[in-house]
C-alpha cells in the first residue's frame, strides 16, 4: 500500500490531516513537522491502522 498525506483546510481556516498506508505511530512521525507548521493539534482521531503493529514493534514485544 501506498503511503499518502491529505491536509484539507476548510473555508474557515480550520485544517485537518489524514494519513494511510502509515502502520502504528510512523503516522505521527511522518506528519510532525506539519503540524507545528499549522499550529495547535485541537483533537486526534486514530483509525485502525495506528493500531497496527508494525515489524519493528511485533519484534520488540517477542524479545
């Protein structure tokens, strides 16, 4: 799957950022630097794909 970034603003400036194709936290490392730029995080909503464990992390758990 391919990874993507969506930053949608809307009439009244407010800006929302969508992530896919991210496994568990790489979405919030990909996005960091976005979100400074935009300003102050007001709320987050994960989808499942934050919740998936990716090799790394599947490693870590089996050590």
């Amino acid at each position: 799957m391919s990874k993507s970034i969506q930053i949608t603003i809307s009439p009244k400036g407010e800006t929302k950022i969508e992530t896919t194709g991210f496994s568990g936290s790489a979405c919030k490392d990909a996005t960091r630097a976005l979100e400074a730029a935009l300003g102050a995080t007001t709320s987050e909503t994960f989808t499942g794909e934050y919740y998936t464990a990716t090799n790394d992390q599947t490693n870590e758990i089996q050590n």
